[in-house]
C-alpha cells in the first residue's frame, strides 16, 4: 500500500465465524421469500396471483383451461415445473374431474416436453399437501414435475451440501415455452 503499511490476505474461512462442513452459495434473490416470511402466503397466494401477470413475469409456460403450468421459483432442479389450478383450495381430493383432467394431461406435456428440451433420464411428480407434508405454499394445490438426469446426483449436494444450477429461470421458461405444443 502506498501509506507503507503491508497488506495481508486473510483466509475467508476464519471471517465467517465458527467453520462448519457448509460451503455457501449466496442466493440474495431469495431474501425477499425470507423476509415476507409465511404471513404473506397466508394473503397473497403466488399461485392465485402468477395467471394475471405476464407469462415472462409470473413464469408461465402454458395455459390450459382450470389448470396452468409455470416453473419454481425455487427449483430443486433446473427446468423444475408446477402444474397449478386457476382455482384456489388445498387438497386433490377437492379437485373437479375436469381439473384433475388437465392437470394430468399437463403433467404428461410437461414431462414430455423437459424430456426432448432438457434431455432429462427421469422425473419426479409429486403433491406435497399441507405444511406438515412439505407444501411451501399448503393451501393451493400444485404438482411438481422435476427432471432428473443419471448425473445430478453428484457430489456438490451432497458432499458440499450446495446445488448448482446451470440455466437461468429466464432461459428455461423460454425453452420449455417455445417448445411446449400449442393445444
């Protein structure tokens, strides 16, 4: 330095108090889904409020007639979907045929279209219903559509404990859209 001190590079491990087998990605993005914390779910539900914003703005890929599919803003895995109902209640069990028609039939077009965009080996589907059951947002149903391939179970998430994702939310919802069939 030019005042005739010396400067000293610190090792970051010893900055961030107590060492621990955590590596830390930062993910400032999400800080405003833990600063609303859980009340506001409770009142402005993303999934009755996603159909009136733009596709580009509330993530969609396609509509349907009861039911939309759009991708997790949090996703467990790149190309991660939700099939959600316009319609907001909780359990599938209080599902109309005519919605667990489509929702089924858009699950089908999801997995078949992740399948020839993402090149993705499987998928997990799943309704997680109700807070205890892990649903983040327990009181509108939704289905998760997440693609998997033979390697994504590396090490980084479960040796350092971190998950990478290679393809921004913009780029994926324009892939799946642009090649999700026009019904």
């Amino acid at each position: 330095m030019t005042d005739g001190t010396e400067r000293r590079l610190e090792d970051a491990a010893s900055l961030g108090g107590v060492p621990d087998q955590f590596q830390r990605l930062w993910t400032p993005h999400r800080m405003a889904y833990i600063q609303a914390g859980p009340e506001p779910l409770a009142h402005d539900c993303p999934f009755c409020a996603a159909p009136g914003k733009s596709d580009e703005d509330g993530l969609i890929v396609a509509r349907g007639e009861t039911a939309f599919v759009l991708l997790n803003l949090y996703p467990y895995n790149s190309g991660h979907l939700m099939v959600c109902p316009y319609r907001h209640f909780a359990t599938y069990d209080d599902a109309t045929p005519e919605e667990v028609a489509e929702i089924g039939a858009l699950t089908q077009i999801g997995m078949r279209v992740l399948r020839d965009v993402a090149r993705c080996d499987g998928f997990n589907l799943g309704m997680n219903q109700g807070a205890v059951a892990g649903a983040g947002v327990a009181e509108h149903l939704h289905q998760h559509i997440v693609p998997r391939w033979a390697t994504d179970a590396n090490f980084f998430p479960i040796i350092a404990k971190t998950k990478a994702l290679p393809q921004l939310l913009g780029e994926v919802r324009n892939a799946v859209q642009g090649a999700w069939p026009v019904i």
